[in-house]
C-alpha cells in the first residue's frame, strides 16, 4: 500500500496493518518531516509544558560538559521552544522529583517515568561487577557512602570525602568510584547537579515511591525504551532504534514486534524502518523552528541517521586538533525551513555573540543564519555579532549586511 500526503490516507494505512505487516510507503521528504515534528522541531510549540514537556517527548536529553552558548542541555529547549529563561530550564530539570540522570544515549537527563525502564541496565551492571575502575576496599567504601546519605542527605562527591586523588580528572578517588557504581547499580540516583556537580541521594528516597517499587522485567523494559525512541523519532531503523537509548541490535530485534511501531519503506533509505502510528496518523504540518543546534541534540546526535534524512554530514570537533578542525570547535548546526543548511561555530566575548567560523549552504540561508545568530545572541545576554569568518566572501559579505 502507498500512503497518500493525507492524514486520512495515513490512517487507513495503520488500521489494515493490524495482525500484519504493513507495506507503508514514505517518500523521503515525508519521512524527513515526521521526525522534525517528532523532535518537536514542526509545528506550535508547547509552551506551557515547556522544559519538563520537551524531555517527556523526548524522552532523553544529553548532557555535556562544553559550555559555549550554553550547556548542551539548555540548548535543547531552546531550539523548540525559543528563547526560554536559562534559569527556568535549570530549575525545571533540577527541582522537584520530575528528571533524573542517567546512562541512556550517553549520560542524559531522564524524565522520572523512565526510572523503571531501566533497571535492566542497573541489572546488567550488577551482574559484571565493577566499573572501569576498580575499587580496593569496594564494601566497606559503598557502605561508608551509604551511611552518609542516610544520614546526612542529598551530598556532591566532594562532600562525600572527596572526588579525585589529585590527578587527572579521571583520577577518581575511592570515595567516587564507590557512588559512582551506586549510581549505575540503582542504590544511588542523582536527580540534580549543584555548579556542574553531581548530587546524589538514595533512590529509595528520591524517586516517588511507585516508580521506585514498579518491578519492570528486562523484556518489558527494552520494548518500552524502542517504543518510546520511535515515539521520539517518528520514522527510524532498526539501528536508529539501538541507538536512541544506546541499546544492542538483538534487543530491539527480540522486541520490535511488540512495541506498536509500523513497519514502512522510506524511498531512497535502502533499509527497514519503523514509524510511530500516531505519528503517521496525523499529517506534519506546521511552523518550521529556525535556530542553532546543539551538536549533541537528539535530532542529530545520531551522525549516519543525520546523514540519510538531511544529507548533512556533521561533526563534532571539539577534540580535534585546531589545525586539523574543519568547521570549529563547536560548530552548531542552523536548522530552517526543516533542513539543515549551515553551520557555525560560535563564542562569546563579553556581551558580543562571535560567529568564528560560519558556513551556508547557499544564499537562501544568509537571512535565516543572521535571524539565527541574533535570537541566540539575545538569549544569552549579548547585544552584539561579529562575523570572523566565513567560507565564502560572498555570502560574509551578505551575512554582515543581514546581521546590521
């Protein structure tokens, strides 16, 4: 069966899947757009949900240490929901028993629903034993940093006793080590950070009380983390699936048929796919969000999924040497008019937003990359732009105008 551009004709599509597989029909442009409103990027933006509801869609928002604008996790929301307070986002995140971190598609920010779906990967850590590092007194640090949190409450790892031996940053001391594997064990949940730290309470306290005692099996916990990646995705692979929640191949495949999703073809992907029926139900109409891009957003965090629905190959350069970057050290990629046509790598400089190193994909972004850089500008309190560089004089030349 070949879908229509309707919503109708999606519908009718999903209905005589049941019991089989469907012969869904995507082209790529339709494909493309279902994960734009998927991500939330199509579309009227929920405002009133704000933060919380951008992490429950998305179901994880990843964390990183790079602050240029801003932190990855507040560049997140931004991009949807335009220039929300920076003091909000935090506090949406870190307040209230409503997130808490863990190890997902790296380590992210997870809406406390998730909680139970996890515990197949706190189970699997148990089993192997240990982390990558090794503890030489493993019992009796874990009890000493049990017995702190009982009684002395939610506490960083440096008022635990200390976070490092002195070392290099992954030099960890034993009191570190200990909470850390707490925390990938489930007896430990960090549900804020404090100046970028880490603060860890028992999970017995800090997550409600319901999720905490709800005993999901590892089967019921992987299908439901698939379900929710293509929920997040709108239209993805199978490896796209794995890679949402950073889960292995043969647990989504032991899994998929039981999650909902539909099985379609996406012209031009060359593979399966599976798409989120709610999603095809309703045709992806909207406004499309013009803005920068965290580089660790989960609309192209996935570099080959990026690739295959944008032909846009991205990559991050932070740890690449400066004479071998070719588009910066953070480059942010511009999204409008639902695709990605540019990139820069911005900083700052007292109240001046400074585009480095900026690339477009042609004339038609100059506009949309200046109206970028301004919204972006404001947000963090710049009142200025300077370009530096461009990789066509042409299209500088244009941008500098368009940006005064």
């Amino acid at each position: 069966m070949t879908t229509a551009a309707s919503a109708k004709a999606r519908t009718t599509a999903v209905r005589t899947a049941e019991g089989r597989k469907a012969e869904v029909q995507l082209s790529a442009d339709e494909a493309r757009r279902l994960a734009l409103r998927a991500q939330g990027l199509l579309g009227a933006p929920d405002r009133r949900a704000g933060t919380r509801g951008v992490l429950r869609r998305l179901g994880a928002v990843q964390l990183d240490t790079i602050s240029v604008l801003a932190r990855s996790h507040e560049l997140v929301p931004y991009a949807r929901l335009g220039a929300v307070g920076r003091e909000s986002v935090e506090s949406a995140y870190w307040s209230g028993d409503h997130a808490f971190e863990y190890w997902s598609h790296a380590a992210c920010i997870l809406p406390v629903e998730e909680w139970p779906l996890f515990a197949f990967r706190r189970r699997a850590m148990r089993e192997r034993g240990h982390r990558w590092h090794i503890m030489a007194d493993a019992d009796g640090s874990c009890a000493t940093v049990r017995d702190r949190l009982k009684t002395d409450g939610p506490l960083t790892a440096t008022e635990l006793g200390g976070a490092k031996n002195g070392g290099e940053w992954y030099d960890w001391s034993e009191t570190k080590i200990a909470v850390e594997w707490l925390l990938d064990t489930g007896e430990v949940v960090c549900t804020r950070r404090r100046g970028w730290k880490r603060v860890y309470d028992l999970a017995e306290r800090a997550v409600p009380d319901a999720l905490f005692h709800d005993d999901v099996d590892d089967t019921a916990g992987i299908r439901r983390l698939v379900a929710q990646a293509g929920a997040a995705m709108g239209v993805a692979t199978r490896a796209d699936l794995a890679d949402y929640h950073r889960l292995k191949a043969e647990q989504v495949d032991a899994v998929l048929d039981d999650t909902g999703l539909v099985p379609v073809e996406v012209e031009g992907w060359g593979r399966p796919a599976w798409a989120d029926p709610a999603a095809l139900a309703e045709e992806p109409r909207g406004r499309h969000r013009t803005t920068l891009l965290s580089p660790f957003d989960s609309l192209i965090w996935d570099r080959p999924r990026t690739e295959r629905i944008f032909g846009f190959t991205h990559r991050l350069e932070a740890y690449v040497p400066k004479a071998k970057r070719v588009h910066g050290y953070f480059a942010m990629p511009l999204l409008t008019g639902g695709r990605l046509a540019g990139r820069v790598d911005p900083a700052r400089e007292g109240r001046t937003l400074v585009a480095r190193q900026v690339s477009l994909e042609g004339p038609k972004a100059v506009e949309p990359m200046a109206r970028a850089l301004w919204e972006a500008a404001e947000w963090v309190g710049c009142d200025s732009v300077r370009v530096e560089r461009c990789d066509d004089a042409g299209l500088a030349a244009a941008l500098v105008a368009a940006l005064g």
